[in-house]
C-alpha cells in the first residue's frame, strides 16, 4: 500500500520565493468524492496522473498514483470532473535536507498559499521556516477535493 505523510501549512509571507525552484503550473479535477477515497486526474506541467487518495484527516493518507496520457487527461477535466477546477502553481523549495512544495493558488482560490512538507514517518524532525504559518494538516477546508467544491474566494 502506498501511504503519503505530509503535513500542511499556510505560508504567511514571500519569504520561501528566494530560494524556489521555478514553478509547475498544476490544472486538476475530481471525477469521485466519497467519505472513503477521492479520485483526481491531474496536469502537472505536461505530465498527467490519475490518484486514487484516502479520505481519512490528518498527516498519514492513503494514495495511488498512475501515469495516464495527457490528451485522455485534457478530456476528462474538460468533460468528467464534479465540481470546480483547482489550478495553482507549485514551488520546490529546499530547506534544511526537506523539499517544501508551496502551492500558489489561481482563479476562484486565488490568495489561498498554502506549503506542503512530506515526511518518512509522522515524528519526523524538520525545519519549520519562517514563512510557514499556522498548521492546517487537519482542517479539510485546505484539502484541494474541498476547494473544487468550496472555492477559497467565497469563505
């Protein structure tokens, strides 16, 4: 089984931008969302991926993830995702020996910055930059399966 740990946090200034890689535009939509699992047919940059993530809260999920072609893609966000669109565009950036992924993001989210740390196991010690704010690991609002359903702009 596949398990992702990673934890969530708002970035609370442009602090992390010196250091970050260029960024990948990330176009995605949900074609299922039920209590148990979501399923997410993503564009990061020009590569497409289907996932399959559990719906439990917290820092340890569930996720399967698998490379589908890009035109078959570019249909099913076109044609077959329930809900809104989640676009944003995601920095690396390093921090002492971690990779923090910080999405920027677009359209009906737009203000909405949030930076993602994964982790080898749940009590991993790591550097928490300045620029990192309050932890939002646990609240579902932060979740990109909420934001195609609630857009951040209408909170």
């Amino acid at each position: 089984m596949a398990t992702e740990i990673e934890r969530k946090f708002l970035v609370i200034s442009d602090d992390w931008r010196a250091a970050a890689e260029p960024g990948v535009h990330f176009r995605q939509g949900y074609l299922a969302s039920t209590g148990r699992a979501s399923v997410r047919v993503r564009l990061e940059g020009q590569e497409a991926n289907l996932n399959i993530k559990s719906a439990t809260l917290g820092v340890r999920r569930s996720e399967f993830e698998y490379a589908i072609p890009l035109d078959d893609a570019n249909e099913m966000l076109d044609q077959l995702c329930t809900g809104g669109l989640v676009e944003k565009t995601r920095y690396r950036v390093p921090v002492d020996g971690h990779v923090w992924e910080v999405d920027v993001f677009e359209g009906v989210n737009a203000g909405l910055v949030v930076a993602e740390i994964e982790l080898n196991h749940e009590d991993e010690v790591f550097e928490r930059p300045t620029w990192a704010g309050a932890e939002v690991s646990d609240d579902p609002r932060y979740y990109n399966v909420y934001l195609a359903e609630h857009p951040y702009t209408n909170w």
